[in-house]
C-alpha cells in the first residue's frame, strides 16, 4: 500500500477525561478553573481541539454535572486563545454487574445508566462544536464494567446532535464500531462528512498493533476525517503512525500521563512533544480556523453564565 501521509495535521488535546487518574499525577485537572486552563494551554502549545470532560473539584471523580460544563465552556470560549471546544458525550451508559455467579441487581456504586435526552443535556445548553459518540457497547478494562451504547441509544443521540448543529466525533473502539457508524450515515442520522477517532489499545477494544490499526484506518470512508490515539507510552509512536497514515492526532493526560520515563506530563508538555513529531515528520499543523473550515464547524458566542 503506498504512503499516503497527511500533510495538514490538526491536534487534539484529550484534557482529563474520565478515568481514575487523578490521584496519580498533580497535572491531572479537576476543577472547572484547572480544567480550562490546561485547555487553554494546551491550545496556545499547538492543539487546535480541546476535548473535555468534568470532575468534582475535589476529590476528582468523574462527574457529569451541567453548571460544571457550562463553567469549563465559559472559561474556555472565553480565553486569549482560539480553540475548538469538544465535549464528551460518552458518561450515563455504564453497567457494573455483580459477582459472576450473582450478577443482578447492577452495583450501584458504579453504574450510571441515563436516558438519551439527559446524556444530552449538557450538549444541548453548551453546544460545543463538536461532542463525542462512543459508537458501541464493550467491556472496558474492569473485570464487571461493561460501557453500553446500543444502536437505539446511539440513534436518539447521534440525531440529537446533527439537529443541534454540533458534529459527532464518533469513538470507535473495534472495528464493529466503524461498521455500525457507516450505518448510522447511510440511514441519515449522522451527516457524510464524518468525524472519527480511532481508539487503540483500550482494553477490551483494537488490540494496539498496526495491523489492526491499518484495518481500521483503512475501513474509513474517503470523504471522512479521522484522528487517532493509543494509550500511555504508546501515544507519541501513535502521532507518528496515525500522520503517516493520512491522519490526524491526538494527545493529552486523558490517554498517557508520562513525557518521559519517571517524568509526568502536562497537556501542554503533550502537545508540544506531538508538535515536534509532526514538525519533523515534515507536516504542516493546522489551527482552529482551517479545522473548522475543513470539518464544516461552527465557531459559538460564548454561554451565560449568570442566566
């Protein structure tokens, strides 16, 4: 196959996500304020995408709560920089069995399974220029976690957003994912020029190889962009890989929290070692202006706070 390299790169900047990260690194955001700061900077170091999700301030468990949003919006659309805002809409579909032998009723520690309207909520009052889309269900890393997404749920929300006027950056974990989000385009629910992200080497999903990640890369369709990443100290191999494959990258403490071995990152510190790979690989980085142009954006008026 030849090499068809990307040579008009855009980065995003995975900011905190949702995993139990924030007691091992003092660079992992929490606060709305720390949240979009570290977009912020991130964005001045090169991202032109920032995506978030939210936490409580204080003991930095994931959280899904509108005014913490609505405050990292502000902050962000707000700030001397320009970015493009993405906001996950991947919390609200988690199931944590019981043990394998009594596996009803679900842990209510862990589960927290919401309708299609509330995953939305925040989506809908922020309108950010782009949300997330986990297109599939899979087991996720933890022994009873499953993350559920069913094509009905997927259906409401992915509609839900192309109304809205907010591009879905569809997850996809495994190729099933991919299979399914082409469906979702076919039917109308999602619009053809697609967004996706390639997710590797999250288990249980594609296995990080690049076998598997060439097989996915190669299952998108002409007329979509795609970005991808791999987790931890794959992720600066994956800017590499994910260039010379004709894509676009994505770094940020969400996936790796290390730049170096015993060295923990910042988002910024991230973002400035994606630059150097993508600077020395010859390829041109594109700011938030051109990826809007090209993915068919619309910059928002930021939100009111006071209302």
């Amino acid at each position: 196959m030849p090499l068809a390299m990307n040579r008009d790169v855009f980065i995003t900047c995975a900011v905190t996500g949702s995993g139990g990260t924030q007691d091992r690194s003092p660079h992992v955001p929490r606060s709305p304020k720390q949240i979009a700061d570290s977009a912020i900077e991130a964005a001045k170091a090169g991202a032109a995408i920032v995506h978030c999700h939210v936490r409580d301030p204080e003991t930095g468990a994931p959280r899904r709560d509108l005014e913490l949003y609505r405050e990292v919006t502000e902050r962000i659309r707000d700030a001397d920089v320009d970015v493009v805002l993405n906001l996950t809409a991947g919390m609200g579909g988690d199931m944590v069995f019981g043990s394998t032998e009594s596996p009803l009723p679900l842990n209510s520690l862990g589960t927290d399974m919401i309708g299609a309207s509330e995953r939305m909520a925040h989506i809908r009052e922020c309108l950010p220029e782009i949300c997330t889309l986990d297109c599939g269900t899979m087991n996720f890393a933890e022994a009873d976690y499953v993350m559920t997404n069913t094509p009905g749920m997927l259906r409401a929300m992915g509609g839900m957003m192309t109304e809205l006027g907010v591009k879905p950056e569809i997850e996809a974990f495994d190729t099933g994912h991919l299979w399914f989000a082409k469906q979702l385009v076919s039917e109308g629910v999602l619009e053809k020029n697609a967004l996706v992200q390639l997710c590797m080497g999250v288990p249980w999903g594609a296995p990080n190889d690049l076998n598997t990640f060439m097989a996915m890369v190669n299952a998108i369709p002409e007329t979509w962009s795609w970005s991808a990443f791999s987790l931890g100290r794959d992720q600066m191999a994956y800017v590499a890989a994910a260039v010379l494959a004709g894509g676009n990258v994505r770094v940020g403490l969400e996936d790796n929290l290390w730049l170096g071995k015993g060295v923990l990152a910042t988002n910024a510190q991230l973002v400035e070692r994606a630059v150097t790979i993508i600077d020395g690989l010859g390829a041109r980085i594109i700011g938030p202006e051109e990826v809007r142009a090209k993915l068919g954006l619309v910059k928002r008026a930021p939100v009111n706070l006071a209302a």
